[in-house]
C-alpha cells in the first residue's frame, strides 16, 4: 500500500470510528430470536452530503468491494447482521457491548463450520457479517459508512478479518396436528422448514405413514389393534449438513381410561363390597369428559351364574342385589369413537345367609351353617369352604353337600383366620378367632 492510500485509509478508519461514538441517542430494546432482551439504541442520521462523500470515499478505498447500500449513521454491522436481515423493523444501533453475546448464549445461534454459516462474528475487530448470496463473498454494514459485499477476509484492517466465528440459526422446529390420531388418518406439518431441508419421518408401531416419506405435510393414521407403550411421531431434520430430531407424542385412537369402585358415603377405593351397600364408579385419567353420555359402564351381576344378568347403563351408580363376583366394564367415547372395554371384578358378599359359632371359639371345632331364607329362590344346599390364614394361605378347602358342616379346628394355632363361604351363587366371608 502506498502512503498515499495508506493515509486515506487511515482517515476513513478515524472517522468511522468517530461517527460511530458521536451520534448515541435514545436507548431501544431488541429481541432475540428465543426472546432475550438487548440494548440497542437509535442514532442521528449523518448530514446528506456526509452520507455522499464517505459513500464516494469508500468507493474508491475499497474496489474490490461492491456498495450496497450508502453510509448511514441509523445502523451498525450488528444491527444489520443480527437484526434487520432477520426482518427486524427497529432500524438502529447495536453494539457488542452489553448484549451481542445473547444472540448465541441464549441457544438462538449455535456455533458452526464457515460452510454452514449464516452470520459470521470477527470476534478481534468486534464486527459482524452475513453470508451473501454471492458465493465467497460476505455481506456487512462498516460501521455508519456503506453496506458493503466484499470476501471474507477483505475490508478496513481494523475488524482483523481472518479471525472469525460462524454462526448458523438454531432451527425452531416443532410438529403440528392433531395430539389424537385417529384410524381415519390426519395431517401433520414440520413448522418453520427451511428451505432446503430434507425430512426422514418415523413413527410407533400403532401409526402408520400414509404420505412419501420425506412429504410436508405428511398423513399418518392409526393401525387398529396394535399397541404401544408410548406413541409418537417423529422426524429427522437434515439441514446445511446438521441433524435435528423432533417428536410429538400422539394418542391413538380413544384412551381407555382406568376407574374406581368407591363407596357411595365416603368415597373411599373399594376392592370388595357388600350385597345392598350403593357403591360409585368413577373413571379417572387426564382431560377426560364431563358428559355422562361419553361413559357406558355395564356391570355383569352373578344372579343366574350359567348366563350372567346384563345391565348396561350411563349412569355411575350401581348397589349389588347378589353376592357374588360382579364384572364392571368402561368404554369411553371420544373423537375417535368408543375405546376398547377396561374392565375389573369386584367381589361382593353377603354375610347374611350362613352363621360361623362359636366365635371367637377355644373348642376344636367351629360350625358353618346356612340360614333358612324363604326370600332365598336360589338357596342351595351344598356348600363350598375355604379357610384363609392371617397371610392369606389355604388352611382347609372343601366342597359339602350340607347346609351345616363342623369344622375341625384343632390343628390351627391360636390368631385370625377368614372363611370364605360360597353356595350357589351366594357369597360371604367372615373372620374366625381362634383362643
């Protein structure tokens, strides 16, 4: 460089500089990209003859660069870089101090190769830039002087331009559709696709792909009668030679929710009950319906124990009229349709048609006997005994064709033991003390 050119240079330097610390004014707040706040402020704009003159000075300094723009005081190289190229409308002034860092620490940017960069940050000479549609070439605003194309590593010495990091976009991708898919099949869209992105999709074994893969939008529908711990759909991003996954969880098909049998009069969780208490069925699970018309409940009484009694109804109340082992089945209607049936046994006893004496009893024997109940229709004359430890362990198991058995109790230790009784279709269970 001759001295000539060198001082010219050095005078356009000083008075980028010069400019850029003389026209601070009114303090504005940007935002970046996932949300974090940065400072910025507006700048006066340069008198219009100023703005020729160092548009024509930088011309002349700088031939091998091409002028996109004439000098402006109203934004910088980070304003233009991180900013305005990303459709921001706030035309200002964004220095690297306090907030630039922001861009990249908050996950908006992630560092990169220089053949995948989209912003480019010349971390000695505190000064940014963007990749041009040209190819090799950038694209930067020199301070409040031009807009400027220019190769990487060509422009005012100060910027120190072959030290550079790359920068390329976080890409903010999600899944949109339906979060229940049903066998009819529904659309889902990759969001904020760039453009040049290639889609790989995959699925759980209960979804199946409708649309070529690779499509966006692409169709998915459920697969009818196959199972899966967790649904989803999923895809992989591959873009500017990175990857990304992205999922969505899906439900297929109408969700069988679980229920309790509670008791009607303080809701406590049943797991048996008696003949002539009211009991409550309650479904429970996430976002469930508040119509009764979406639950069809239908309990199995063991009246007749060859055919069973049916009664299917929408309502949640039931009170057992048999002892017995009654089968309470839920289906749950949804957009999809009915869900498949969930279904549980609750046994239901009635301690009413045998007596167990003495008890609690110090003899050897105890004697089980079936009342006389004319209301009984169904009274049968044999008995089946089963006798249960504290621990739940068979101690004595026997059919007998009697309404009245002794027991031979000699052998048990003394504690707590349960007799079950079933006769019939008649079912009861009582506690027994042995002294």
């Amino acid at each position: 460089m001759n001295f000539t050119k060198y001082i010219k240079q050095l005078y356009l330097l000083t008075s980028l500089v010069l400019i850029s610390f003389n026209l601070a004014s009114q303090t504005v707040t940007l935002y970046t990209p996932n949300g974090s706040t940065v400072e910025a402020f507006y700048n006066t704009e340069m008198p219009s003859n100023d703005i020729i003159y160092y548009t024509e000075q930088y011309r002349n300094a700088y031939p091998q660069a091409e002028i996109l723009a004439n000098a402006s005081a109203t934004y910088n190289c980070h304003s233009y870089a991180w900013n305005l190229t990303e459709g921001g409308s706030i035309v200002c002034w964004l220095n690297k101090n306090p907030d630039l860092h922001k861009y990249w620490d908050d996950g908006s940017y992630v560092e990169t190769t220089e053949g995948n960069a989209e912003k480019i940050f010349y971390y000695a000479g505190d000064h940014s830039a963007i990749v041009s549609s040209i190819p090799g070439k950038y694209d930067s605003k020199w301070g409040p002087m031009p807009l400027m194309r220019h190769a990487p590593d060509y422009g005012p010495t100060t910027y120190q331009m072959t030290r550079r990091n790359y920068y390329q976009k976080t890409l903010n991708l999600s899944i949109s559709g339906a979060s229940t898919l049903c066998y009819s099949g529904s659309t889902y869209l990759i969001d904020n696709l760039p453009s040049g992105a290639t889609i790989t999709w995959s699925s759980s074994n209960d979804i199946s792909r409708i649309s070529p893969q690779g499509s966006n939008p692409c169709v998915f529908k459920g697969v009818s009668g196959v199972l899966a711990f967790n649904s989803n759909i999923s895809a992989v991003i591959s873009y500017n030679g990175n990857t990304f996954t992205i999922e969505k969880e899906i439900q297929v098909g109408t969700k069988t929710p679980s229920f309790h049998v509670l008791d009607a009069t303080n809701h406590q969780v049943m797991s048996a009950g008696n003949v002539g208490s009211s009991y409550y069925l309650t479904a429970f699970g996430s976002n469930l319906s508040s119509n009764s018309s979406d639950y069809r409940w239908e309990v199995i009484f063991p009246a007749d124990p060859i055919n069973g009694r049916i009664i299917t109804t929408f309502g949640k109340d039931f009170t057992p009229t048999h002892s017995g082992y009654y089968v309470i089945k839920l289906q749950y209607r949804e957009e999809c349709g009915w869900s498949t049936t969930t279904s549980k046994t609750f046994a239901v006893t009635d301690n009413t048609f045998f007596l167990l004496y003495p008890n609690p009893t110090s003899n050897n024997s105890v004697t089980v006997e079936q009342t006389d109940d004319s209301s009984r229709s169904f009274t049968d004359n044999y008995m089946e005994i089963t006798l249960y430890d504290y621990t739940m362990n068979v101690r004595f198991k026997s059919k007998v064709n009697s309404k009245r058995y002794i027991l031979n109790t000699s052998s048990l230790k003394r504690g707590l033991y349960y007799i079950h009784i079933r006769s019939g279709n008649k079912y009861g269970v009582q506690k027994l003390v042995i002294e």
